[in-house]
C-alpha cells in the first residue's frame, strides 16, 4: 500500500514540474511581445511604400551605396560629397528619390557628414532603435523606402535641437534653379 502512495506522491510531482514548465513560456509571453515589437521597429519590416528585393537593390545601387544604404553602412567622415554643399534646394533619397532634407536646414556641425536640424516633413523619413555597436543611438532611413540614410542626435542647433547626420552617398542633390 505504501508503494501506491509514493507512486501517486511522485504522480503529483511530475504533474507540479509539467505545469511549471508549460507555466514559462506564458511568463515569457511579455518578453516575446517587445521582441516583436522590436521587429516592428526593424527597417527590413515591411511598411514601407517601395519594396525592392535586396538583388534589385544591387542592380539600381552602386557597391558603395549598397553598402550604406541597404546594409547600414557609413562613409569616412570628410570625404561625402555634401557636407560642404552651401547650395539652396533640396536633399532626396539616392535610392527612391523620396525628398529627404532642405538646405534651409543644413548647418555646419563639424562632424563630417552633411547635418540638418530637421526633415522636409514628418514622413519624409522614418526613425528606428538602433543598438549595434554597444550603443543606443537613433537610427535615420528613408519614409518611403527604408533605406539607410543615417542617425539622428540631440545635439543639435535650435528650433529644434537635433542633429540629423546623413551619409552623402544615401542622398542625391536638387538644386533650386530659381535662386
Ligand atoms: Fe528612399
């Protein structure tokens, strides 16, 4: 008899250990609704009006800019072709054309890269976490097509105190013909 007791004493602490272990993934349901968050957040999500394969990317791109605009990549400071532009018009996506930034809001922030306190518009582009290299910065892509443009800082001139520092190579110039 005694035998049957244990029996059933160790049936109910197995039963206890499933119920545990079925438990967890439900504790774990918060962790994995701010990882999809996070995908949400991802600029290969999709949500953005142009979609390209990455192959047709290749074809339309240059290596160069591939490499910034669909692989995050930055160009060496000094060295873009804008970020001494003191020409009036306006900035567009290299990649889609999308309109970016106007030389209205470009200044000399000393970094390197060509830098604005603002966009056109509040779509123009699209602002993403980014935590690669151990860091929290806030990364910049395109409204329209994702792409890579560059990171935005909070050290920037007023009205509005932000630093949008964009790789030239992810922007093409429109220069304004009628000034
Ligand atoms: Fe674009």
């Amino acid at each position: 008899m005694k035998k049957y007791i244990w029996i059933f004493v160790l049936i109910l602490i197995g039963f206890a250990l499933v119920c545990n272990i079925n438990s967890t993934p439900k504790v774990s349901g918060g962790l994995m609704g701010s990882d999809s968050t996070k995908k949400i957040n991802n600029s290969e999500s999709d949500g953005f009006e142009i979609k390209k394969s990455e192959e047709e990317w290749k074809q339309i791109l240059t290596p160069e800019q591939y490499r910034v605009l669909r692989e995050k990549g930055t160009e060496r400071a000094f060295t873009g072709k804008f970020y001494k532009n003191h020409e009036t018009g306006i900035y567009v996506c290299a990649a889609c054309g999308n309109e970016l930034f106007s030389s209205e809001t470009k200044y000399e922030s000393g970094s390197g890269w060509p830098s604005y306190w603002e966009p056109v518009s509040e779509n123009s582009v699209k602002l993403l976490e980014d935590t690669s290299y151990g860091m929290i910065r806030t990364e910049v892509v395109c409204g329209k097509c994702g792409s890579h443009l560059g990171h935005v800082f909070d050290d920037g001139p007023q009205p509005t105190g932000k630093r949008y520092c964009i790789n030239s190579i992810s922007l093409d110039f429109k220069k304004d013909s009628t000034k």
